[in-house]
C-alpha cells in the first residue's frame, strides 16, 4: 500500500496546514509518511502544492502518479489533473480547506474525533474549522483504503528541525544568521526555543557581518553556529579562512537552492558540493557533512561541533531545500555526539604569526604553521574513521552500484527495493574514506545527483580515480527534487 495526495492552491489558501493535519494523523496512526513542499516566491498568489505519501511500510520520497488531489483552485486541477491515476479522486468545488480535511478522513476510514482532535492541536479558527471539517466527512460517500491503528512509536519532523536539534543538544551557544531561504527554518527553530533552552540567537544584518560575529564568539569559547544559502555563503568565505588560518571553531549550514546568483530563491539543487569544499582562499583543513534525512541530520550537526571544538576548525554540514522542508516519519532518534567547548582566548589575526600570537614574515614559522594545518587535517581523517562516513543499502554483493549524497537519498532508498543494486550512500564528503574505493572496483557505478555536472562524479574521480560513465550518470537540475517512480525508471535502464 502506497497512497500520494496532492494539496495545491494559491499562497495563503492553507495547502500547508492541510497537508501537514493529515500528515500527523497519519503518524500517530503508526503509519509511515513523507511529504514535499513546492511553492513559489510569493506570500499571496500564485500555485503552491504539497505532495503526502504514506505507506505501511518506510516511505522517503514522493511519486509521480497521485491517488487523490485536493484542488483548492481551479489551477491545481489543470495543471495536476494529467498526473491522477485511473480511477483516482479530484476533490474540488468547495473554499474552505478543513471540508477537504473531513473528506480525507472519510476516504480513509478515519474517525472524525480524531480530525476533531487535530483540530483543537492547531488553537485557532477551531468552531469555524470544526463545522467544515463535518460537513465534509458528512457528504463524503466513498472509501478508498481502511487505515487501521498500528502500534508505532513514530516523530514527524523535518530535516530543519534536526538541523536546529543537533545544535541544542551539542550545546550551542549562539546562532547566527541572516535570512535567506531555504536556510530560514533553522532560524525560526531556533528562536523560539533560545529562552528556554538558554543559548542566544542573532539575525544580523547581513552575511559578513554573521560570519565574522561567529568567529569573535568563537574565540571567547561560545560554541557557535551560521546558517546561510549558496548566495550568503559566498559572502562568508573570507571570513571561513579567518577561521581556517586563527584556528576558530565554528560550525556552518549551508543550504542549498538553485544558483548561480539568486536563482530559484524556493526550490531545491545540489549544487554547492564543490564550494563548500574550495570556498575560501588558501589552504586549510576543513569538514564537509551531507545528511540524507533528519536522523542525518541530528547526528551531523553535532558530529560537526565534536570536530570543529576538537580541532579549531571550520565544519561544514551541506543540506538543500528538499531535505530541510519536507517532513519525514523517523523511528529513530539522533545520536548525539558530546564535545568540549574550545577555550582559547588569546591573540589573534589573518596574519601568519609566531607562537605569541603575533604576525610574522619568517619563512621558516611559515612553513612550520603550513604543516602544522596539514598535520591537523591527517589527524581529522583518523578521527573521521571513528563514524560512519558512508551507508550502504540494498543487495550487498549486485554487480550495480548506486552512488549519491544528500537529499535523493530517500528517493533511492524507495526506487531500488526491487532491484538488483546496492546503494552507496556518501555522508562524509571531506574527509572522504579511503575504503569507498575498494567498493567501486569492478561495478556498474550509476550516479544520482541533483545537479547537471555530476560534481559527486568528480569528487570520486579525484579521490579514487575511477570515473563514472556520463550514460549512467542520472542527473536532475530543473530544480525540482527525484520522484521514486520516475527514479525506478530511470535506473532500471542503466542495470546490468
């Protein structure tokens, strides 16, 4: 069983708080649920649509096909009606989006008090969205699927929140940032929780300005943290080799939306893999983290602190739009890693300098402090080894080899479950394991990336010298996230 609803209507009109009402109904049913946002830049207007999938069994990613869609305009029916399977349901026809709500829930087999329970959890407009909800269940004459309790002890979150989680639980001092989607919703998660959780959240006025308080609290011990899109980043990244040269620990998100310059300001890519990895002049050592889902990323937020604190260094956790705003079921919870806060004040500049702090000219130091960073950089690939810097997935001994970082991960997981194929899952990005190549010798190595470069491609040519044949690399940068079906396609054309 594998159900896609599809709520779509202007900006404003609630597809958001429909989908996100069913979506936690469904959870605490113990049903697995995973939903995708897809909306323009716009707060009134416009077409936006969410796409729920949900399932008995673990469900990432969304499909192509739809069972039911909710037009909430006439729009959302033109431009989605040709993606409804036969006999699949179009509710239209009515303003109000809980009588879409009571419909749902009656093809579904659901019990109006639990609607009704949903209902008073959002404490607003309840009588007016009651009354609605009602009169949908009530004129509602079909049923679909019979949605049976199941005992699962399930979360419903999003990869930003994780994101803002790890920070909390890994002791996070300070967070700073300026706003700019889809990094955003860290931001609000972590302001509305800084009184109670006693850790400060600042929003600047602009990038550099974020990047270079980071590293002045940094210096004082504060555990801190910038988040950003590719467009701000760019603006951070004399700022990161401040803190590459001075030995600062800081911690930055970077997520990820279609570029170069403004781009899709709402939609997703993956096309920051090579800047987080070069950003900044210079040579120092760094950490690249690329979460595939919530767990992820929990786990390497605070993955990133331990090693920013223990080796005053910059880490880098790289997400993008699709994994930061969709919403997945998670059955576990993230692993937090404990780190020490970094006490090091004393005296600091971008300047080469001697080992009172101060600047110098000396070739000899130079040289010395040179490989001194290179030293650091071979202790944080032992101590990389500690984790796990790749997943693999599927049938472990197939002759084809999936390879992708990021957010199609949950794309692939749900394409390949009946195929012939593993999937190798690259988490670390830099340091990158030295064991990945022993996995690709010898396989029909298919890569997936939300990009039109293939920059994962690259990185594994670097790192192992085997090169991935362009007719099997799958790439996708219209800005928009993989579907399973299409993926399955896809892929089962390139098998061995």
């Amino acid at each position: 069983m594998r159900y896609n609803i599809l709520f779509g209507g202007p900006a404003g009109s609630g597809p958001n708080i429909l989908t996100h009402l069913m979506g936690n109904a469904l959870v605490k049913r113990g049903y697995y649920v995973f939903y995708s946002r897809d909306y323009q830049s716009l707060i009134r207007g416009g077409h936006n649509f969410n796409v729920l999938t949900f399932s008995e069994t673990p469900v990432n990613s969304n499909d192509s096909q739809l069972d039911i869609i909710v037009a909430l305009d006439e729009n959302t029916e033109k431009i989605h009606s040709k993606n409804l399977k036969k006999g699949g349901i179009l509710l239209k026809g009515h303003k109000e989006n809980m009588y879409y709500a009571g419909r749902i829930f009656k093809l579904l087999c659901l019990e109006f008090k639990e609607l009704e329970t949903e209902l008073k959890e959002l404490k607003k407009r309840f009588e007016e969205n009651i009354k609605y909800a009602k009169q949908g269940y009530e004129e509602e004459t079909k049923n679909i699927c019979k949605i049976n309790p199941r005992k699962k002890d399930f979360s419903f979150v999003s990869g930003s929140q994780e994101i803002a989680q790890g920070a909390i639980k890994s002791g996070l001092d300070i967070y700073y940032a300026y706003p700019m989607t889809p990094a955003t919703p860290v931001l609000g998660e972590l302001a509305e929780e800084q009184v109670e959780k006693n850790f400060l959240v600042l929003e600047l006025e602009n990038e550099i300005s974020v990047i270079n308080a980071a590293i002045g609290s940094a210096i004082t011990g504060a555990k801190t943290m910038v988040g950003t899109s590719g467009g701000g980043f760019d603006l951070m990244t004399e700022g990161l080799s401040m803190a590459g040269m001075a030995e600062v620990p800081v911690v930055a998100y970077l997520a990820q939306r279609p570029g170069p310059a403004s781009g899709v300001p709402t939609y997703t890519a993956q096309g920051d893999l090579n800047m987080a990895r070069y950003s900044g002049h210079g040579e120092f050592p760094r950490l690249v983290l690329a979460p595939g889902d919530p767990v992820e990323c929990g786990n390497l937020t605070s993955q990133a602190f331990y090693f920013s604190q223990k080796f005053k260094t910059p880490a880098i956790v790289i997400s993008d739009k699709h994994l930061a705003e969709s919403f997945y079921t998670m059955s576990e919870k993230p692993a937090i890693t404990k780190s020490q806060k970094s006490m090091i004040l004393g005296r600091y500049n971008s300047y080469e300098k001697d080992e009172t702090g101060a600047a110098t000219e000396e070739a000899k130091i130079i040289q010395d402090n040179f490989d001194k960073r290179n030293k650091k950089q071979k202790e944080i690939i032992e101590e990389a080894k500690k984790f796990s810097q790749y997943k693999t997935y599927g049938k472990n001994n197939s002759k084809n080899l999936i390879v992708s970082w990021g957010s199609p991960k949950g794309a692939i997981l749900d394409a390949i479950q009946e195929l012939d194929c593993k999937f190798l899952q690259i988490v670390y990005v830099d340091p990158f394991a030295e064991e990945i190549k022993n996995i690709l010798q010898n396989k029909n190595i298919i890569l997936v990336e939300n990009n039109s470069t293939g920059q994962l491609a690259n990185l594994i040519a670097e790192k192992t010298g085997i090169f991935i044949e362009d007719k099997n690399k799958i790439l996708r940068y219209d800005a928009r996230p993989f579907l399973a079906d299409e993926l399955n396609n896809e892929i089962k054309k390139r098998l061995k």
